[in-house]
C-alpha cells in the first residue's frame, strides 16, 4: 500500500511543477530609461516593475500596483535594471553605493 501512496504522491509534484514552470514571465517592454530609485519614482504607465535597491546591488524591488516586495539575487549576482533579472556583476547596470572605488592619479 505504501508503494502506491508514494507513486500517487510522485505524480501530484510533478503535475505541480509543471504547471508552476509554465507561467510566462511577461518583462515590461516600456522600461524607463531613467532608473528609479523606488516604486514611487517609477511612470504611472509602469504598474509592474522591478527596480534596483538603492542599498545593494544584490537587491530588486518588485513593484505591483500599490505593493512593494524586496528580493534577494541568488548569492554573487546584481540586479541589471535594463534587463529586470539578476545577472553576473560584470553584465549588470547597477553601481553598488556600498563599494568604494579608488583611483590612482
């Protein structure tokens, strides 16, 4: 009896997954060119946007209508505002306030 709880549980997942992976991500076609600084900054066009932390680089803002929600990127990647996905920092467009860059003259 135990094998087939399992079997039937198996295939539950997997219909979930499926179903989870599934959804489209749409990305905003009429990105600012001007990167807000937080959901308020952001055009009254733009319902659904995400933008950069203004604390760290490894940071987004989601913003859905009136909600803001504070992401993570996945551990050594930035947030790139132009294409609205964490990438490695080298491909990213955000310039961390927290790091300190020194010339030599």
């Amino acid at each position: 009896m135990a094998g087939k709880i399992t079997v039937v549980l198996a295939v539950c997942l997997c219909g979930v997954l499926a179903v989870v992976q599934s959804v489209p991500y749409t990305k905003p076609t009429d990105i600012p060119d001007t990167i807000p600084r937080s959901c308020a900054d952001r055009p009254p066009a733009n319902d659904y946007l995400m933008v950069p932390s203004p604390q760290t680089c490894s940071k987004f803002i989601v913003c859905d209508g009136d909600r803001e929600t504070v992401f993570d990127c996945p551990d050594g990647l930035h947030f790139c505002y132009a294409k609205q996905y964490c990438d490695f920092p080298e491909n990213s467009d955000c310039t961390d306030p927290t790091t300190v860059r020194s010339t030599t003259i």
